[in-house]
C-alpha cells in the first residue's frame, strides 16, 4: 500500500505542470483544466494496482486527452446550437 501511495506521490510531483499545461492549451479555461487533471488523478489514484502500467506519463497523457474530448462533447450535447455541421 505505502508503494502504491509512493508511486502516485511520484506521478503527481513529476507530471502536474506539464499535464496541466498539456489540458490546459486545450480547454477554454483554467477551472477546465484544473477540473481534468483532478479527474486525472482521481482515477489514476482509484486503481487497485498501477503497476501494470508500463508507460505511465503515456496512460496519464492519454486519459487527459480522452478525458477533454468527453468534455467537449458534452458541452456540445448541452448547446445544441454550438454543433457545427
């Protein structure tokens, strides 16, 4: 278990400002980015085990950007006058 925490510690130190810059030149503003990399984080930190991950700054990059476009989308389901044809 104290790995496990070590090894989220070590993630969050090691990638917070460049995931937040990453999700950051792609959303529309801060409280957007800040919103993504905590969810980011929360599933990171929901895992029961990541050691499995090889690539972890690639699983985390990976779910930032997926985790964008779910936020776009919705925010296009949400204005129907937004979506453009």
């Amino acid at each position: 278990m104290a790995q496990r925490q070590q090894r989220i510690l070590d993630a969050v130190q090691n990638y917070r400002n460049r995931l937040f810059s990453f999700i950051r030149s792609r959303v529309q503003n801060n409280e957007d980015a800040e919103d993504i990399l905590q969810d980011v984080w929360y599933r990171l930190s929901s895992l029961s085990d990541i050691e499995p991950i090889e690539q972890l700054s690639s699983w985390l990059y990976r779910l930032s950007r997926n985790r964008i476009i779910d936020k776009k989308v919705t925010v296009l389901l949400a204005c129907p006058s937004l979506n453009v044809e």
